[in-house]
C-alpha cells in the first residue's frame, strides 16, 4: 500500500502510522520531523480536519 492508499482508506494520519509501511521505508516519523520540526502536530490536526471533512 502507498501512502495515498493509506490516507485514501484511513482517512486520516497519526503519528503512530509513520512507523508503518509505506512511511517507514521513507524515514517514518522521524524525518517527518525532520521535514516539518514542531509544525508536524499542527499539520497533522489541520490534514485529518480536511480529510474528515
């Protein structure tokens, strides 16, 4: 499953998913961070808002 598949199906994203394929085989959460620092909580609520929506 991809990572669009995952959100399509789940319709949202936690953190606990970036352990899971298909985010762990591109640095799970920890380069999520990386990428977004302390943003990533906020981004994360803000994107299952839309999803859900």
């Amino acid at each position: 499953m991809n990572w669009r598949e995952h959100i399509a199906t789940s319709l949202s994203i936690e953190p606990d998913d970036f352990d899971a394929v298909p985010f762990n085989q591109h640095g799970g959460l920890g380069k999520a961070y990386q990428l977004f620092g302390e943003q990533l909580p906020k981004l994360l609520n803000e994107l299952n808002e839309v999803l859900a929506a």
